[in-house]
C-alpha cells in the first residue's frame, strides 16, 4: 500500500498542485520533520553511491589535451560515515577495486591532491576541514594531509539529512537544517496528497518542497529544489525501520543538467546504520581519519590557496613560518603561529545592539539547546520534544523582530551616527540607542529565559533538573 500511495504521488510534480494559502511560519509538519532528523546527534552508517552524473564541464573537455579530466562518473563507491554533534567523518573506500578516481584510460588517477587509488577521510572538527589519504603498503610515510577552513569549498557530507536534502547533504560548520534561526520573507504552504503532508517553502530566490509522511515519525519520503520556478534537484526515497528510526534505504538524486532530469544521476543506498547508541563516541577528532600526532599537514586558505606547512602535536597544528596578518586571518582557527605576528589593526568597534546581533542571538539558542540534549543524553523523544520547543521559541522572537523591524533600523542608523558624533552629543545618542534596544531585546530575553530554558528544563527528571540549576549557577546565557 506504501509504495502504491508513493508511486502515485512521484507521477504528479509540484508545480501540477499549486498552493492557494502562504504564511510566515513553518507548519508543524515540517517543524517534526526537522526535529526527527535533529534528534540524531550521533550516526555510524555503511553506504554506497552509484553515479551516473558527468558535468558538462568534464563532457566538454573529454576531448581536450591541455585538460586533465578524472572520472568519477559510471561507478560505484562504498563509505563509512560517522557523525557526534557538529562533527562529523566520511571516509571513500573506493569501489570495489578500491579506486575512487581514475583517468579516462581506466588507471587509477594518482596525482597531488588527488590520490586516487587509496581510500580518503573528510573530518569537519571546530571550525576545521581534515583530508588525510591513507599510506599505501610500500610507502614509508604517509603523504601529508590537509586541513581547510570550514568556509573553503571543500565537501561536507552529512547523512544525518539524507532524502531531506533534494542533493547529496552537506554544510559548513554547522550541520545542515531545514529551518533558519531567523527565516525572514520566507513563506510556507501545506497541503495534503494521499497519505502525504506536502509542504512548500518559498524563499527569495527559490522554492523547497517535502513530502512528509506523518505514519513515520514524519519521515521526508520526496524533496524538491526550484529555482526560477524551474525544478533543479530532487531526492526520491525508501524508507526502512533502522533501529528506531525511520530512515531511507535508498535515494534516488535528479538533476535538471542529467537526462533532462528523467533518469537518477546517482542512487545511495544505506547498507546498515545505528543512531544514538551507546557505543557511538561523543565527539571526533583528526585520529579518526588516521592523522595521528607528528603528521605533516599542508595548510589551505579558504579559497584553496596553500598558506603553510604544519605539525599536528595532537592538540593543535603548529606552523613555524612567519606569516603575515593577511594571511593569519584565513587560517583554520585550530593552527597556531609558533612566530610574531603584526598587530591588528586599531579603532575596530563590535556592535552589539542591531538585527546582526539578534539574529546570532537566535543562532545561538540552538547551540544551547544541542548543547543541553548532548550534556543531558536525551534519548530520541526528548531530543524531538527539545527541537521542537527551540523552533517555537524562535518563531515566536522573529514575529517580534518583524514588529519591531522600524525601532531596529533606527538603531542602526544611531550607531553609525555614535561613531561620527562629538563626545557632548555622543552619550545623548548612546542612551536613547540602548533606551530602544532594550525594547526589542527585553521581550526575547524573556522568551529564552521563561518559555526555552525553562522548557528545557522540564524534560529533565528530578535529578536531572537539580543538577541543571547548579550548573546555571555558574554558567551564562547565550
């Protein structure tokens, strides 16, 4: 009956059922969805992906001499990806022969950067990116590994949000999500499709559509990308019971630039996975990628521009060379400068009272939250009910934000005016910019402290929430 309903629903596109009524906030289908998938802080899963997808820009250069084109294309590739909070690993094993990349004559691609005839792990850590290849049998030492900023473009899978995403799922440093803190303009339409929630997401630039099926912890079985009014991606899956959670077996990805989107330009498939258990580590680091203390590590930029070459110690990468600030500044946070470094520049002034920093605000009430379901061990109900909470919180400080948007730009334009004013007129200005910041910031504080704290902590057992207030004692907010 599932796959009947489901067959049904994939032979009508989105664009055939259009939405007759938008609102400013996300329907609680989709707010489920996202908690369901959130409350996996921690994943080991075994998959693999058969492409079919050649770019246009390789297709057009097939035949190019002055070109090196690698293929990736027509194969498949087996992975181990794990994940404990923010951090997460992927390591490519290669298809069957162990290859990952080859040349167009069908050898292993074997050149800097590349490697591809030996598996490669992909670490996202604080604020860091790790690659490291492993040795080869008859190699003395290992070639050295790299580490990018999480900015560079370097990809980020993360599995936790397979199906959800239209493409392959990535982000930076955070893990990615369906919702924003703050999803200003964006507009939200539900409807119904057999035994399906469908519901649309409108944005400046682009439209997201999910199908979501309430029967399965509601589960995203289909989801679209529109730009322009245009389909561009979309992920078809089939879900299956893993453990307790329903999770896809197998993803179908479309391209608009494949096929004309008529045929899968890859298919995942999920060969075994565990979420949230016990034996699952709490946090990964570079040794989880085989990049143990000692391993020489060539530092990128984020625009992938080599900076230096460094030690990892185990704790940090040292780099001896002296670097100029220019360049210390596009460093990954995680290295340090055994060297003098120039002296930053003088008269910078952080602004702490506009939109930017309330919508950080709200950023960081899901770090408080995921750090409270990490510290507390929230099993999956609980993690739900936590998420949940946190986007009703946040719903609620954003519909304030858009009341009060004038008494924010009025703010700002008191800011700039501060750091032009004399000293007499500046304190004037000073009190009457932190007189209406109070009255935007006032009714948030308060909905963080009285609705999402204190909701947090109701879903702590006694013991729980004593242990929790002793913490706070010492603790500050976000």
């Amino acid at each position: 009956m599932y796959w009947t309903v489901l067959t049904c629903v994939l032979l009508a596109g989105a664009a055939d059922r259009p939405c007759a009524e938008w609102a400013s906030e996300p329907p609680e289908a989709l707010v489920r969805a996202e908690a369901a998938r959130m409350s996996l802080r921690k994943a080991w899963i075994e998959w693999s992906a058969e492409n079919f997808y050649m770019s246009d820009w390789a297709r057009d250069n097939l035949d190019n001499p002055e070109v090196v084109v690698f293929r990736t294309w027509d194969m498949a590739t087996f992975h181990v990806f794990q994940a404990a909070g923010e951090d997460r690993l992927d390591k490519n094993l290669g298809d069957s022969a162990g290859v990952r990349v080859y040349k167009l004559d069908g050898t292993p691609a074997n050149a800097r950067g590349v490697w591809g005839d030996r598996p490669v792990g992909i670490l996202v850590d604080e604020g860091c990116c790790w690659r490291a290849w492993e040795a080869a049998p008859d190699e003395g030492r290992p070639l050295p590994a790299h580490v990018y900023p999480d900015s560079a473009p370097v990809r980020k899978l993360d599995l936790r949000m397979l199906g959800v995403s239209p493409a392959m799922p990535g982000g930076g440093r955070r893990r990615p999500r369906i919702l924003s803190a703050v999803d200003k303009g964006t507009q939200y339409c539900e409807r119904e499709e057999g035994a399906f929630r469908v519901v649309h997401v409108r944005r400046p630039n682009s439209e997201a559509v999910y199908w979501i099926d309430p029967s399965k912890d509601y589960a995203v079985v289909r989801s679209q990308l529109l730009w322009g009014g245009k389909l561009r991606f979309e992920a078809r899956s089939r879900l299956k019971l893993m453990g307790d959670v329903w999770f896809p077996e197998v993803v179908e990805l479309f391209r608009w630039d494949h096929e004309g989107g008529a045929t899968p330009a890859a298919i995942v498939r999920v060969h075994e996975a565990r979420f949230n258990t016990p034996d699952l580590p709490d946090d990964l680091t570079p040794r989880d990628i085989g990049i143990e203390p000692g391993r020489t590590v060539t530092v990128f930029s984020s625009d992938l521009r080599e900076v230096a070459t460094a030690s990892w110690d185990g704790q940090a990468l040292r780099v001896f060379t002296p670097l100029s600030s220019e360049e210390m500044a596009k460093l990954p946070p995680m290295v340090k400068v055994e060297a003098p470094a120039a002296p930053e520049a003088a008269g910078t002034h952080a602004k702490g009272s506009g939109p930017a920093t309330l919508v950080m605000m709200l950023s960081e009430w899901e770090r408080y939250t995921l750090d409270f379901i990490d510290r507390h061990r929230f099993d999956r109900r609980r993690a739900q009910q936590a998420w949940l909470l946190l986007r009703r919180c946040q719903v609620q400080a954003q519909n304030i934000l858009v009341a009060k948007a004038r008494t924010l730009e009025t703010v700002e334009r008191l800011e700039q005016q501060i750091e032009a004013a004399p000293p007499g007129r500046r304190k004037r200005l000073q009190e009457r910019r932190d007189a209406l910041a109070r009255s935007v910031h006032q009714p948030i504080d308060s909905i963080f402290e009285q609705r999402l704290k204190a909701g947090l902590r109701q879903l702590l057992d006694p013991e729980q929430r004593r242990r929790a207030e002793r913490e706070e004692q010492t603790a500050g907010r976000p």
